[in-house]
C-alpha cells in the first residue's frame, strides 16, 4: 500500500469524494463528426481524419473542474447559471420573502477547457471584432518533427561515412516500428534519399551563429510560425551562446592578449544583447530585465527593449570558412563532452582526435585551445 503525501506540507493525503462539474459531450460530437465526414473540415493525411472519427465516436463526458489553487473559477453560482444578479433574482422567484446567501462555487476550470477560452477572452468575443476575425483556425498543421517513425532520423556518423538506401532500410527493422510505420519510413528514405548519403566527413556539419538569426527562407515571426521562431531564439541562446561561445570565450579573456580579450567581450556583448532582442517578443519582461542590465552603446539612447530594434540577418557576417572550422570544433567537443558523460569521467580525462586528411588536421590543430575550452577542460 502506498500512502501519498502532500508535497506542500508533508501530511497524508486523504481522498474525498465530491461533486465536479461536467461537459455532455454527445450534442458536441455530432456536429464536430458531421463537418469532417462531408468535408467542410479537412483532415490529411487520411490516417489521422480516421483516427479522429473514431476518438469522437467513443468520446466520453468530460470532467471540468479542478480542486486546484489557481485556474479559472467556474463561473457558477450554485445551481444558478448565469451572474450574480442574475442568480439572486432566480432565489427570489423562488424563495420569495426568505434570506439567501449566495456562495460561488470554489473549483476552478480544467486547464484544457481554459486554454479553448482564449478567442472568447482574449479576441472580444461575441463581439465581431477585427481581431476574432484573425482567428488562426482556419488552417492548423500540427507540427510531427523528426521522429524515427517517419525515418529522416539520420545517425550524423551516416553522414561522416555515407551510408546506402539498403542500408538505411536495415537500420528501420532494427527498432520497434510497426510493419506500417517501416513501410511508411522506408517510402521517405526512398524519396529522400535516392542514391543513399555520401561520404562528406565532418565538414559538412558546420553552422553559423548569425544564421539563427534570420535563417535562410525568411522571417518565422512575419510569416506567423512562431513555434519556428521560438524554437530559433533557443537554439540561438541556449544551444549556441550559453553552451558554446561563453565557454569558449574564457580562455580567451583569460589567457589571451588584451586586443583578444576586448574583441571576444565586444562580440559576446553584441550576441547578447542581439539574443535578447531576439525573444523580447515571446518573453517581454524577463529580456526586459536582463536587457535593462547591459550597458548602452555610445550614442544608443534606447529607452526599453521593447522599442528596440528586431534583430536582422547581416550577409556580410557570413563566413564559410569559419563555419567549417566552428562545426569542426562542436563537432569535436560535443563528441568528448558525451564521452567524459558516458563514462563518468569527472577528472583527468584524455581524448584523441584523429583527423581525415590534412585540412582537419590544421583546423584541430589551430582550434585545439577553443576545443579545450568548449568541454571545459575535462580533457586534455
């Protein structure tokens, strides 16, 4: 028997039974059923369109409220619907010339059902406002990514020695996939992948930081895919700054001549500040903050960072020879740093980097002391 305890203050948790509120969900589903069968509302590919048919068929009623400490209170005032004028005037009508108090029930929303609130609460509904009118339903497309079912999954170390169509195929029955999802996995390769991947070593994993910025194929925020531009303000900050140039600028600062400690603090300011105008727009306070904390340029008078200017993609800052040598050097660090983690090595640790060919040979070689400093010196 296990006994649960309370997170909060540690005493057990007793159930208790109470009445909660709930949704009758067979007048939904027929109209939501109807739209998709006669092809009002389309849902491809066909396989999800079946699935969806048959989820809404064996739909159940739906639980609504929530003993919870913070949420949307239900709207309800004991039994009387409505406000609570509304509901005293029905005690009234009912209970004439008796004293009433009025109670409003304490449970709050289900998270799902509040979040379907939003067009009536944040888009002035029932009001036909300009922005309901804007309401992204119209069209939805849900996001799957790379996932091995769909098989563009590939090994990086495929793409360093290449790998056949056969190859890639094999590789499929070596999981748990389905007979399906195989067929459906193999159907991609074939298509992606035609004459299978061929060899191109390591230079070909090489990327740039001011890339993110504003990647090839336009601005996500402009064309509304704001699940893309989150996802690039992260891999900017988290993947890039914090985990690879910060790290990579201490040994710098500390070991290098002054001219070199002033140029990586003047860039890791720049990436910074670009960084955090870069999500200002999806976290408005807490850049606001941080931003607030740097120091201004001479002649920069910006007040708030929400005035700011958005960060734009520069073709002058695009290298593809640094680029090479950067995705060598992750490439070579991320590879140690998984190692030192597989196998628990805290101190001490020796790795060997064995280069293809003369012109990785130089770019390990003169990049040794980034490569160093990127895994934190854990290796040697």
């Amino acid at each position: 028997m296990v006994v649960a305890i309370c997170g909060r203050s540690g005493d057990v948790v007793k159930p208790l039974l109470k009445p909660h509120w709930w949704m009758r969900m067979k007048p939904l589903t027929k109209p939501a059923m109807a739209v998709v069968e006669s092809g009002e509302l389309v849902i491809r590919p066909e396989l999800q369109r079946r699935q969806y048919l048959q989820w809404m068929r064996k739909l159940q009623d739906w639980c609504l409220s929530r003993q919870l400490w913070r949420g949307h209170q239900i709207r309800h005032i004991d039994q009387y619907r409505g406000t609570e004028r509304e509901a005293r005037e029905k005690v009234e009508q009912k209970l004439p010339g008796k004293k009433s108090t009025l109670k409003r029930d304490e449970d709050v929303l289900d998270t799902c059902f509040s979040s379907a609130l939003w067009p009536f609460s944040a888009l002035g509904w029932p009001d036909k406002t300009s922005d309901l009118e804007y309401f992204p339903n119209t069209t939805l497309e849900n996001r799957l990514g790379h996932y091995t079912v769909l098989g563009n999954v590939i090994e990086p170390v495929d793409v360093l020695d290449g790998i056949s169509v056969a190859d890639l195929h094999q590789r499929l029955l070596h999981g748990n996939l389905a007979p399906s999802e195989v067929n459906n996995a193999q159907k991609y390769q074939k298509k992606a992948f035609p004459q299978g991947i061929p060899q191109v070593g390591a230079d070909a994993l090489r990327f740039s930081l001011t890339s993110y910025v504003q990647p090839p194929g336009g601005d996500a925020v402009g064309e509304c895919e704001f699940s893309r531009s989150t996802q690039i303000g992260y891999r900017y900050l988290y993947d890039e700054l914090f985990d690879i140039y910060i790290e990579n600028s201490k040994s710098i600062v500390s070991d290098g001549t002054p001219e070199e400690a002033r140029s990586a603090m003047d860039t890791l300011y720049s990436i910074l500040e670009s960084g955090l105008r870069l999500v200002s727009r999806f976290m408005p306070f807490l850049t606001e903050k941080l931003w607030q904390r740097l120091p201004r340029r001479p002649g920069d008078n910006t007040c708030s960072i929400t005035i700011a200017t958005y960060p734009e993609y520069e073709s002058s800052l695009h290298d593809p020879t640094s680029e090479v040598a950067c995705g060598l050097v992750l490439g070579c660090s991320k590879a140690i740093r998984s190692l030192l983690a597989d196998y628990a090595v805290k101190h001490s640790g020796l790795a060997y980097i064995a280069p293809l060919n003369q012109v990785l040979y130089d770019t390990v070689s003169a990049q040794l002391p980034a490569i160093k400093s990127v895994i934190s010196g854990r290796a040697q």
